[in-house]
C-alpha cells in the first residue's frame, strides 16, 4: 500500500491573491502539468493536426466569454500565471483542454456516487469520486483548502494549474465533475470555468444556474449533493441539459448521457463502452447493501471489475491514446465538512482526511 499524503495549499483573499498562491505553492507542479499537457498536443498530433501554438491560439478564443460573464475566475487564472511564473495562454490551454482538442481524445473518465442519509450508517450524506486523468499528471494533484473574500469557503481536489472544480462548500454543496461527450460544443465559457464557479454557490439552485449559464462552451455532468440530502446529476450540453434526481437515497454518474433528451445529442455513442460498464457496475454495487460506511464506499472505489477499464481505472497497456487512469479517489462528508482522499489507484493506496473549518 502506497501511503503518501496529498500536499494541501491554503488560499485566501480576493480571486487574484488566492490564484498568486496557489501558483507560488504549486509552482513546480504547475510547470510539470504544462509540459505534460505539451507534450499530449504532441503525441496527438496524427488525430487533432493542432501544434502547442495552435492551442493556445484556439484556448484565447474562449477567453472573452469567460471573462464577460466570470472575470473573477479570469482573475483568479491570472493570479496563479504570476504566482507561477507561467504564461496564461499556456494555462488557458489546460484549462480548456478537453475544447481545444474537440473531445477526441476522450481524456476524462471519471466515476461519481453518493449516498445520502437515508443510506448510509452514520447518517451522513457522502459523495466519492474517482479522478481518471493521463498518469503523469498523477504527480500534480493536489488539495486546496480557499477562503475567498466574495464566498463560501471551500475544500478541493484539483492538479496543475487547474482552476478547482471538485470539492465541497462551507454552504453545503458538493460537485463531482464527469465528462460527457456532446455533439453540439461552440466557442464559449469554458466548462472547467462553468464548473469553478458552483463552488461559490450558496443553494442547490444557484448551483443549476451557474451549471446552465448562457453561452457555455459544452458541458459536464455535474453530480450535485447538497448536505440535505438532496442528489442531482445535471448533465449538461452546449445548448441543452437534464436533470436528474436520486430519489432512492443514492446516485450514481460515469461518462455517458442518461437522459434519453440528451443521449441524442452524444458524440459517437458506439465509443462509450468502458463507461457504461462502470455505470451499471456502480449502480450494483449501490443495490448491495442498504447501509454504506466511508469504508463501503472506498471498496466501491476500488473495484476491479472489467479491469482495466474498471471503476478504479488502470491504463491500457499498448494503447498510447488510452493512458487513463484513476489518479486520486476522494469521498466527501458532506455532514463532518470531510474530505477523505488517496493518491494514485485507491487499490493501492491509503486514504487521509481534510476537514473544512468555517
Ligand atoms: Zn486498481
């Protein structure tokens, strides 16, 4: 068992000041995710035709869009820049990664559950998340603890120079991210920005509203937990979404639109094999018990079933454009204000906790 403990950066203050430390903290870090990412426009380049210059001339065109509706989020870019001593256009390529290479490369993976009061023995609500990513990148994930000026403070798992999307909030919201494929992305805010700003939300609707924002470049599902109990899945397009409700006390999200709305607007469905398989495989596993203990959920996180495409994900060996895997798990509770959380495969790793202080 691999026992490393996650670095954890705390951040306060307005958006720049919070984003010039994290990029002075993660300063090594953020230049490792940067070649990484370089170095994955290079590999790619039989299947996108897109150099580094081209990305980042493609990257700067979401830019105003972002900026116009959440330029405190832009700010906070700019800040881990200086922080940083890296340049934006490099960070607004890793943040817009999954546009600027038009999704096909099918980067993220990713596998998100939670289970509310209803069902779990402590009685508190917990929401897990595995965190599929290229393996280099497993180097750069990190924890931050921000205590921004303008909102709620927050806990979350984020990596490079990544804005922070998954995580929970001293108002009691919780966000795990998936990717999903959609055919109708355009030029707009960038999801990872969408994604940033449910953080600051204070209730389950202005959660949606950010999740919906008008002329959003694509779009996530969004697994939504809210300390009441309540669970959402808001999967979301450019232009259209559903929304989906945990009515048994448990939900459960992966890579692929539920939504029979929605699933006409997926990008080559006959694609999306492994993460069906993990739905269905995570939605049994739910059904296994009536009560879940953090335990419980740690076991789900490290199931092996249809390895290795499996909840805890290993990477195809000779596949050079299917690297994935799952480079941190984590589970919030959501009630305690806890993040649990390990690094690299949960098969082989232990978990530490991080507690929010309000
Ligand atoms: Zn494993």
């Amino acid at each position: 068992m691999n026992t490393r403990t996650l670095p954890l950066v705390e951040v306060r203050g307005s958006h720049r000041q919070m984003g010039q430390q994290m990029g002075e903290a993660r300063r090594e870090s953020i230049a490792h995710a940067l070649e990484t990412a370089h170095q994955l426009i290079d590999d790619a380049y039989q299947t996108l035709q897109l150099t580094w210059d081209g990305a980042r001339i493609q990257a700067r065109k979401y830019l105003p869009f972002a900026q116009e509706r959440y330029p405190q989020y832009i700010e906070e870019l700019e800040g881990i820049a200086e922080g940083a001593n890296a340049s934006l256009d490099d960070l607004l390529v890793i943040n817009a990664m999954e546009a600027v290479t038009s999704d096909a490369l099918h980067l993220t993976k990713c596998t998100s559950l939670a289970v509310n009061q209803s069902r779990t023995a402590s009685g508190n609500v917990l929401v897990a998340h595995n965190e599929d990513w290229l393996p280099e990148d497993e180097a750069d994930v990190f924890v931050l603890r921000a205590f921004p000026d303008d909102g709620p403070p927050f806990l979350a798992m984020t990596y490079g120079g990544l804005l922070p999307n998954i995580g929970f909030n001293a108002a009691g919201i919780a966000q795990c991210c998936d990717s999903v494929y959609p055919s109708d992305s355009r030029i707009g805010i960038p999801r990872l920005v969408v994604s940033r700003a449910v953080l600051s939300a204070r209730t389950i609707s202005e959660a949606i509203r950010h999740i919906l924002v008008p002329q959003r470049a694509a779009g996530y599902n969004h697994l939504l937990a809210h300390e009441s109990g309540e669970l959402y899945s808001i999967e979301v397009s450019a232009r259209q979404f559903a929304v989906l409700y945990g009515l048994d006390g448990s939900i459960a999200h992966t890579n692929h639109y539920l939504d029979p709305q929605m699933k006409l607007v997926e990008s080559e469905p006959d694609e999306q094999i492994s993460t069906r398989i993990r739905y269905f495989r995570a939605l049994r596993l739910l059904q296994q018990r009536e009560k879940f203990t953090v335990k419980d959920l740690v076991e789900i996180q490290r199931d092996h079933v249809n390895y290795p495409e499996s909840i805890c994900n290993h990477e195809t060996p000779g596949d050079p454009l299917d690297r994935q895997k799952t480079i941190t798990a984590l589970i919030m509770d959501l009630t305690q204000r806890q993040m649990h959380i390990c690094w690299g495969n949960p098969c082989s790793s232990t978990y530490c906790t991080y507690q929010l202080d309000a």
